[in-house]
C-alpha cells in the first residue's frame, strides 16, 4: 500500500521525458496492459462499453498473429467463458471481455470453470511458489444506464462467482491492472476479474506504454492420462470437493497476494473521520476532496479490491476512524463489505454511504441508482460532514449554471436509425400494416431483445412493445402467445440469431407457436461496432470462413414457412409480411441487407481514393425534393424517422428537404409515392471539390498570413496548477468524435512535459444512432485527480458543430469560458414529429437570439458549416473550423506545430490537406468574422427569386397569349397585396400572387387579396398568425393537381435551384422524377408510376381543360379548400385571441395530396 500526502506542485517543472506516451481509450488500454502482460487468448462478446474491444483486436490481427496470439469473437459470453476454461487446460492465459448483461450470461460458464482447476502447475524454481494458467474477466458496467438495458450491479455477481474483481480508477491503473490481474488469477488459480464503467472504458488519456511480452505461440500436445478428473469435471461428488478447496484454499491465497502488491492507498491527513472509495469514481471523489482542500483535514482510502477486502492492509487505518463515508456508485456493494468487516473485527464505527444515519437524524446518502457527479459527490459529502458536525471547507466557488437557462425549453434530440439503415425499412413496412390489419380487428403485438432494433419503441414506428435479455425476445413473445389471439412479430438481429437467438425459434416450433420472427439480417453485429458474425464468411482474424446461413439453419428446425427478402423492395416485402403474419405456425423473414454504415464506410473510402488522385466518379447519385412541390404532409418523416430527412422554410412556412451532407441516397423515402415531390439526380464525373478549386486556390498562403495566437493557459500555467477543461458535443455521425481525438492527439507529447496529465472521454450513449455525442478533456497537473466528466461551471472552452447542442451543454462553462458554435443546427427527429399544433418549433434565428442574449460575450457563433459546404461540398470541415478557431483565440494551450501533427495523426492522409486549410480557415474567421467570408464564397445568382417568378409566369403561357399583360396583371395585383402586407415579406407575396395565376390565369386574384385584406383587420396584432392565416388562404385559391405540378417541375426557380447546387459537383446532371400521378376517369382512379420527361411536363402544364373535361378529378380537394377557407374568414374571426394560433395551425396541417390530404381534412374539419 501507498501513501500520498497533498502534493506541492513544481511550478518550474519542465522535465523532458523520453517515455513512450500514446494516447489510448479504455478498450486500447486493456488490450495494450494485456499485450504488456501476456495473455496468449484474446475473447469474449462485443458489448457496451466494451465495444471497440474487439475492433481494436481486428485492427492489430497480423501482429498479433505473427506473434503466436489467439483472438476468437464467441457467438454469447457463455461460449467465451467455456473456451476461457479450456485454454487453461492448455496451459495457456486468457483475457474474456464483455460488458455487464454479458456477466449474467457467462455466469453459468463462468462458475464452472472457476471451481474447475483444470491446466499444468508450474513451480517457480527461483523461489518455490506455484503457478497456474490465468484467466481475467474484464466487464465493462454501465451506473449511467447510457447504453445497457438493465442498470446491472457486477460486482455482486462477481462476489457470487467467487471471482475477486480489482476496479481501476484512472487510465494507467486500466492498463497496468492487467497485469496485475493475470499475476492474481496465475498465483491462486482463480478466475480474476476486473470492473470498470462506460466512463473509463469510453474515456482514456495519455499514458506511458511499454512493449509487449513474448508469449509462447507453439501448439502443444495433451496426454489425456495425465488429467485430474476430479478437478476438470464438475458432477458430485467432484462438485462437493471443488468447493471446498475454493473456501480452504483457493480463494484465501487472493488477500495474500493483493496484500503483497499494495495496490490499496491511503492519503490524505490523520483524522477520525475517513473516508473511502473504489474504482472510477474515486477520482471524482478525490477531485472533489482537492477542490475544497478537504485532504488537509480528512483521511482518505482508495480500495483497490472491494472483494475480498485486504485485512493487512485496511484494518490498521479503520482502527483509527470513528466515522466512516463511503462513497461508491450503484448499490452498497462496498458498504455492506465494510460493515461485515468491521463486526467481524469489532469495530464499532459510524458508517454513511447509502443512507446517512447519526443520532435522530437521517438522510438519503449516495444514490443507489445511476452513477454519481461531481456534484452529487459534493453536495451529499458536504451533508454527511455536516451532520458529523463538522463544518464545510470554503472550495471553490460555484459558476452561473448558464445550461439551466436553456435546458426543457430546446427541442430533444432523440436517437433514431442511421440514415440508409435497412432495420428502417422493415419497420416502416410494420407500421403500415399495423394500421392494415387494425381496420381487419386485428393487433398485432412486436416483441424484441436487445441490437440496434431495440430502438423500435422510439416514435415515429414505436413497433417494439417489451424487451427481452439478448436472444429472447421470441421466448418472451411465445410466452404470451399462449393466452392471447393477436399474432405475434418477433424482431430479432443477425448477431442475436447466432448468440442465443436459434433458441428461440427451436423452443417455438417445440411448443406449436403461432409467431413470426424477422430477423434482421445487416451482415453486422451492428450496435456495438460492426464485428462481424458468423454469417459474414471472416472472422475477427481474418480468415475466411464458411457464411453460416440462417435461412438453412430454420428450415433445419422444422419451422412451417421460411423466405429471405431484401427490405428495399417495399412492394413484395409488404405483401409478403402480411401473408406471412396470417399464416399459422413458426414462421421466418430473414430481411437481408448490409448495414448502412459499413457500406456506406467502404464506399468512401472507394471515393476517398479515386480523388486523392484527382480523379472523378463517372456518376454519383443524389436524392432530392421539389419543395415546391413538397406539402409539408410529413409522410415521408412519419414512414421512415430518416435523420437526412430535414427542414427548410418558404413561403408557405416549413417544408421537407433532404439534408446532402447526411443523406446517403439509399432512396428508401421516395418508396412512400405519397407526392411528386422526390427527384433522383444524377452527377456526371462528381468531385466533392473539383470544380470548386478556384475558390480553394485563393487561400494557399493563409497560414503564412495569420498571426500566431498567445494562448491564454499555456502548459506551465497548467502545471502550476490551473486546470485545463474542454467539452466538446454534437450530433453523432458529424465529426465531433474528430474535435476530441485532435485535441487528445495534441496533448500527446505537450512540450516533452512529464508533470501533466490529460483524461478524455467521449459519452456517446445512442449517439450513434444521431443522439447526442458529448466529449471531456482536460488537462491537468500531475499527481492530482479529475473526474471523468467536466463539473458544472469548471470549462474553459465548449465547442459544437451543432447550435442546438451546445447551448444545451453550456452548463459546463465556467465564468470567462468561451462557447464556439455553428450558427446552424440539424433539424432533430423531435422537430420534424411535431406539427406544430401547440406552439411553433424554435428555429435557427430564435436559437441564435436566445444564445446571443444568454450567454453575451462568452458565445462566438459563425457560419462554419455554410462555409466548408461552399469550398469542400461538404460540412464535416467545419470541425476543423471550430478548432481553428478556439486556437486563434488562445482557448488551446498548444502550439500550432502540435496542432499540426495532431491532425496528421488523426485525420486519415487523404483528408489531412482540407482538414489543414479548414483549420487556418477557422483561424481567419475567428479574427475577421464570417459574414464577408461567406458573402465572397456564395454563388452569385443570376436573377432575383422575384425575378424567377414572373419568368416562370411568362413560361406558363401559350404563345398566342399576352404576356405583357398578364406580367402586369401580376404586378399590379402584388403591389396592391404588399400595401395590405408590408410585414410580410415581398417574395412571399409574390410566391401566392404566382401560384394563383399559375393555376387559373389569376380567375380569382381579387377574390383572394380582398379576403386576405378582410383577416388583416382581424389579425393585424398577431404577428405569427397573420402570416400563417395569409399563406393557408393562398393556398385555398389553388390546387396542386397534375397540371399545376408539371409547370413547378421544370420552372425557372426550380432550375436555378438546380444549377446552383449541382454546377460545382460535375460536369452537368440530369433529373429523374419519382411520380405517381392520378386521374379519375369514369368513376375510376388510374394511377402509374412514371419519371415525365421535360417535353411531357412542357405539354402537361398547359392541359387546363382537363380540369373541366374531368368533372370528378380532384373534386373532394377543392371541396376542402373551401371548407378551409369558410372557416378562415368565419369561425376563425369569431375565436378568442388565446384560441386562434392553435385553430389556424390545425387548418394549415391539412396538406398533403389526395388520401393525405382526405385523413387530414377528416380529422381537423
């Protein structure tokens, strides 16, 4: 055991040191400790926030294979936690990973082999002891519930294991612990275990890293003969006896061991007042402690192992302790340790820790459930001192919690499926037929477990109504089954099938079920981190190997139907599930199609490699929508909840578009055919930034322009003492991963400096899945402590790509910090749900106000985004932007040559060049504002969108029609609607005087201004609902039929639109329209599916006399608009003021085209 007293700080310290330090994540550094100490089998199952374990081992698989080192990803823990077993037969040291549910399922293995003892003994000639192969358990538990379904406790099940567990607190104990575990595990023979939460193992920091240990790579020979059965098999009476030499013998060598490496510490000063902790929360305790100099007069003990607690080592300091505060995350796991401990050495000591009892008084202690803050480690270590009577020390003062200020009032950001994702497409299909076979009386029940699809609860499909353990949700759906008559769908993953999921169906065809299992086959064990399955034809070390088939694997098993579809195809997919859910017995949907990141991963990286050699793509294709055609009915949000499926405002308020920087063109949205707003473009010879050199080439002597910054806390102010703290958040998918590892790259060498220490750690949760992704970093001295997690009020500096999450983490910032956002945000999945009907959705220019007024001079907002779209044709830069600059603002304390070397660290060679120019970019920005940058970057248009709109006038009519004046009939009657409206802007009126003489020539024009003239006096003082009123009357005076729609297809504002956002991508493009149009014809509907051609839509736009040749055609639409406008310009008037905004919202949510539109007028009308 170590002591530390108070550290003094070395304020001239500069000490180069010549330590091989690496910049390592959680997982990194288990697998980096267990390299150092020499485990020959690498194992277990991916999981949350193990995750990358396995990715990391992929990534190293040649090295690792050249050095004699076995990796295997099981198909379930439970089968890692065998094979654990069976290489310490072999005489071999095994390292299984997994994260806490993972425990649960392992245990059963895990126990087994445990109280086996199965392997070779060695005796170490040198000084007589005996070794035994090691096995080590790393489990990776979740306090936070960020990413596991059920807030797990392991360290109980450990205890019931009879497996001894050490709980790192800081990234060099991760990786030095490893060691240590696989020593503890070889001396006593006992299966070591080793816990760490989602903070640690998604967190990390730099660390000296040293070289790995030469293991033995031969294979060897067994003799059967040589074998202790009673030790290898346990069945009675072996079982009885496995026991007892693990209470007698086995298990009391572990607090032998753990007391000869010392790994418990005591600091602090004297006192009868201690207080304890374990793993990664003793840092935050232990910052908390520094903060308010409490270690001046308080005693403190770190636990290395809180099963079995080390006698030798803890009993002395408690002999001196009256009090006792235990601080610990989840349940009381150490408490209950220490209050067994000390009635069994006869202690009569006052323990706090989840409940706080002293006389009469009593108090909630530290919570059982989630994990513990800064905050809450503070404020209830200030309540248990109090109610000891003692007083609070002074600590630092509390900063203005500026998140507070925004907080409920912004829109949530709630995770969803990526974009492309093919579970999207199988989960639209059910919603649909949900609401089929709801009109047939019929309920369809959705059951699940636990992948990527366990997102299904989660609006706009919510086909997931209860959840499983792993592999079980159709055991959990055969259960109710039995008692109930509504057909059941069991969604189940690839992964999961392999895992434990085969059970299921084998347990249902056993039983007689009547169910229906897909399973959603995207060649991935996605939600972790992409490992492959054993379906994918590869494993973990790249070997090729047999594609398990699933669909060969059910018919195996007897189930009554079995078919495998791919989930693009709408149509035969959604006759197929419901003839399926209608068939009695087992039956199976193998919906077959590749995870939409993996594919979308080596597309780039295809991509990335034909324009590093300044080479283009023969063609690239890109979907759109025509908002002029788009009704904002949302069919497309509510069918697929696709993140690229985004907002844009025009002159009939909000309208669906799709966001180029997010969409990966899959296409899936265009399938719902509810509009003719979709268009398919295809790029000829695309570069994302070829034909843009021109305006990239003017900046080729930035850097050497720009002033080096004086950063405002360098490297040795840090040393002195004052903490270095950056929060970093976003969107997940947008980079911001790529601002955390820059700077962590940055921190890695720090001037040579061997007195600072840099943490990190980057809280995704869901974020994967486009939620929120939050990053910590800081820097500080060494020999003190920090949490994993920035504490309210303590960040110098808080970055984002995203304006509507970093205000939403503001929070963090202390008194003078700096906020760097984008002025834009990615419209949230939360936003495009809501209709509005309660209150308007925040927009961009409201946010940025709010921003501005909240937190003044500590926000810096630019145009990050606009700027990288309009030199690189892509948005990602703007990261490179943010960090440029917080640079020139002197918010890094770093040099531009580390910053430099950090991004050729960081950022893959084909990318550094941009992200370099980005940087400087963001440095010039920060110094000269964005506006004059982004006017110059801007593509200059030719016309006016007022101009374009009378061209699209003059195109609309035939030649023998008079153009001049129906030109001036247009301005005359806009001029006299702009002198009823001058609030309104001038294009908007434009907009509603175009489209009423593109429909009828203008037939009703004065109609319309003197009905809008009549809501003026009404809603004069309501400046949001007179233009909601203005643009709902407009569009009663129109109908979007086929006719209309052909003219906005191929219109002027349409193609200028076009031009200028295709020019600079290829050379040309061309449009393929995804339509359906419809016409009632002798009381029949025709439709079809057709891309018109430009002369086809020429034609079309002129056939008016449709109109009146087809009496029936659109007849219930135009029935409508005059229910619409009856009601504007009657009940309307008559509400009382509080009553109006919702009423006028409910007549605009009535859009859409045909049965939408039906649904819409049936439910508002």
């Amino acid at each position: 055991m170590t002591t530390n007293n108070p550290i003094e700080i070395n304020k001239e310290a500069t000490q180069v040191t010549k330590a091989n330090y690496q910049i390592l994540n959680g997982n990194e550094l288990i697998i980096q400790g267990a390299l150092e100490a020499g485990y020959s089998l690498y194992t277990g199952y991916p999981g949350s926030p193990l995750a990358d374990y396995f990715n990391i081992l992929h990534k190293k698989k040649k090295d690792l294979e050249s050095k004699g080192i076995q990796v295997v990803i099981a198909n379930s823990e439970a089968n890692a936690a065998a094979m654990a077993s069976g290489s310490k037969q072999a005489g071999r040291d095994c390292l299984v990973a997994m994260k806490s549910m993972g425990l649960h399922v392992a245990s059963d293995a895990l126990s087994v082999g445990n109280f086996a003892n199965p392997g070779p003994v060695d005796v170490d000639e040198a000084t007589g002891e005996t070794r035994y192969p090691g096995v080590v358990i790393a489990v990776g538990d979740d306090p936070w519930s960020m990413s596991t379904s059920t807030p797990a406790d392991s360290r109980y099940l450990f205890k019931h294991l009879h497996i001894p567990f050490l709980e790192p607190s800081t990234p060099k104990e991760l990786k030095d612990w490893m060691a240590h575990a696989l020593e503890i595990s070889k001396k006593t023979s006992v299966y070591q275990g080793l816990l760490l939460t989602t903070f640690l193992a998604e967190g990390g920091g730099r660390v000296a890293v040293g070289e790995p240990k030469i293991v033995d790579g031969t294979k060897t020979t067994l003799d059967p003969a040589s074998f202790d059965l009673s030790k290898n098999v346990m069945v009675p009476p072996n079982s009885l006896m496995a026991d007892q030499r693990m209470i007698l013998e086995r298990f009391p060598k572990v607090e032998k061991v753990l007391k000869e490496m010392g790994l418990d510490e005591e600091m602090g000063s004297s006192s009868d007042i201690g207080i304890i902790s374990s793993g990664v929360i003793f840092e935050t305790l232990k910052q908390v402690l520094e903060a308010g100099d409490y270690l001046d007069r308080y005693s403190l003990y770190k636990v290395a192992c809180s099963y079995p607690l080390v006698t030798d080592l803890l009993l002395p300091w408690l002999k001196t302790k009256k009090s006792l505060i235990v601080v610990e995350e989840k349940r009381g796991f150490l408490e209950a340790e220490l209050r067994n401990f000390c009635q069994l050495h006869g202690l009569q000591i006052k323990i706090l820790g989840k409940e706080f009892n002293v006389g009469e008084k009593s108090a909630e202690g530290f919570p059982s459930h989630g994990g513990l803050s800064y905050e809450l480690v503070e404020q209830k270590l200030i309540l248990a001192l109090e109610m000891l009577g003692e007083s609070a020390c002074p600590g630092e003062e509390q900063s203005q919690n500026l998140g507070a200020l925004f907080g409920a009032n912004l829109p949530k950001r709630l995770p969803t499926f990526c974009p492309g994702c093919p579970h999207r497409e199988t989960l639209s299909l059910l919603k649909d037929l949900r609401q089929t076979l709801k009109e047939e009386d019929v309920d369809l029940i959705s059951h699940g477990d636990v992948g990527c699809y366990s997102l299904s609860f989660l609006a706009p499909f919510k086909e997931m109504h209860n959840l499983s353990a792993m592999g079980q949700g159709g055991a959990l759906g055969a259960g109710l089954d039995m008692f109930t008559n509504n057909p059941s769908v069991v969604l189940m993953g690839d992964s999961t099938f392999f895992h434990s999921g085969i059970t299921d169906i084998s347990n249902s065809v056993q039983a007689e079920h009547n169910i229906t299992y897909i399973i959603l086959d995207n060649d991935n064990t996605a939600m972790t981190g992409h490992q492959m399955t054993p379906a994918s034809g590869v494993n973990v070390q790249g070997h090729i190997r047999p594609r398990q088939s699933i669909l060969n694997a059910v018919y195996a098993m007897g189930v009554h139907y079995a078919e495998e579809v791919n989930p693009s195809d709408r149509y035969f997919y959604k006759s197929l599930m419901r003839d399926v859910i209608k068939k009695e017995g087992v039956k199976v949907i193998v919906s077959n199609k590749e995870c939409a990141l993996t594919y979308g991963g080596r597309k780039k990286r295809e991509e990335r490699k034909i324009f590093s050699q300044n080479k283009t793509l023969s063609e690239k294709t890109f979907f759109q929508i025509n908002t002029d055609a788009c009704e904002d009915c949302r069919v497309c949000v509510d069918a697929t909840g696709c993140p690229g499926l985004g907002q844009i405002n025009d002159a009939y308020g909000t309208k669906v578009s799709i966001d180029p920087q997010i969409c990966v063109s899959d296409g899936y949205c265009t399938k719902m055919k509810a509009c003719p707003s979709f268009e398919k473009v295809i790029v000829k010879d695309y570069h994302p930034s070829m034909f843009r050199n021109s305006k990239l080439s003017q900046f080729d002597q930035l850097e050497s322009e720009l002033t080096l910054p004086q950063p405002k806390v360098d490297l040795a102010a840090i040393a002195a003492g004052e903490t270095w703290r950056m929060v970093v958040t976003g969107v997940g998918g947008s980079g911001v991963t790529t601002i955390s590892r820059v700077v962590a790259e940055a921190a890695k060498e720090m001037d040579g400096r061997d007195d600072l220490e840099f943490k990190f750690m980057d809280q995704k949760g869901l974020a994967q899945r486009n939620g929120n992704v939050t990053g910590h970093l800081c820097i500080h001295p060494k020999g003190t402590s920090s949490g994993a997690v920035t504490p309210v009020g303590k960040a110098s500096l808080l970055v984002s790509p995203d304006l509507l999450d970093g205000p939403k983490q503001s929070h963090f910032l202390k008194e003078g910090g700096v906020g760097i956002f984008d002025k834009k945000f990615q419209i949230p999945l939360s936003i495009l749900l809501d209709k509005g009907e309660e209150a308007p959705a925040l927009s961009e220019a409201q946010l940025r106000q709010q921003v501005r007024e909240t937190l003044g001079e500590q926000a810096k907002l630019y145009h990050f985004k606009n700027i990288s779209e309009s030199l690189f044709g892509k948005s990602v830069y703007s990261n490179a932007m943010l960090l440029g600059a917080a640079f020139q603002g002197g918010y890094l304390p770093f040099s531009l040559a580390s910053m430099k070397g950090a991004f050729e660290r960081a950022i893959p060679k084909a990318e550094i060049e941009n992200n370099w120019l980005a940087f400087q970019l963001g440095r010039k920005v920060y110094l000269e504002g964005d506006l004059d940058l982004l006017d110059q970057l801007k593509t200059k248009v030719k016309k006016t969108k007022e101009e374009l709109l009378v061209e699209s006038l003059r195109e609309s009519l035939l030649p023998w029609q008079n153009k001049k004046v129906m030109i001036k009939l247009f301005n005359q009657s806009l001029e006299k609607l702009v002198s009823y409206f001058p609030e309104i802007p001038r294009v908007h009126l434009a907009q509603y005087v175009h489209d009423i003489y593109i429909y009828d020539r203008g037939a009703k024009i004065t109609h319309f201004i003197s009905e809008a003239a009549q809501l003026r006096e009404y809603l004069k003082n309501s400046p949001t609902e007179l233009p909601m009123a203005i643009r709902t009357l407009a569009r009663t005076y129109f109908i979007k039929d086929e006719v209309f729609i052909s003219h906005m297809m191929i219109s002027p504002m349409k193609r200028s639109r076009d031009e200028s956002f295709y020019k600079e991508l290829g050379r040309g493009h061309r449009i393929e329209r995804i339509n359906r149009p419809a016409f009632d014809i002798f009381g029949k509907t025709i439709e079809f599916d057709i891309s018109p051609k430009d002369w086809m839509l020429k034609t079309m736009r002129h056939f008016r006399l449709l109109r009146s040749f087809l009496k029936g055609w659109h007849k219930r639409e135009k029935e409508i608009a005059l229910e619409i406008r009856s009601k504007l310009l009657g009940e309307i008037t008559k509400l009382d003021p509080s009553e109006v905004y919702g009423a006028l919202k409910k007549l605009e949510n009535i859009k859409g085209y045909r049965e939408v539109r039906y649904a819409g007028a049936q439910k508002h009308l």
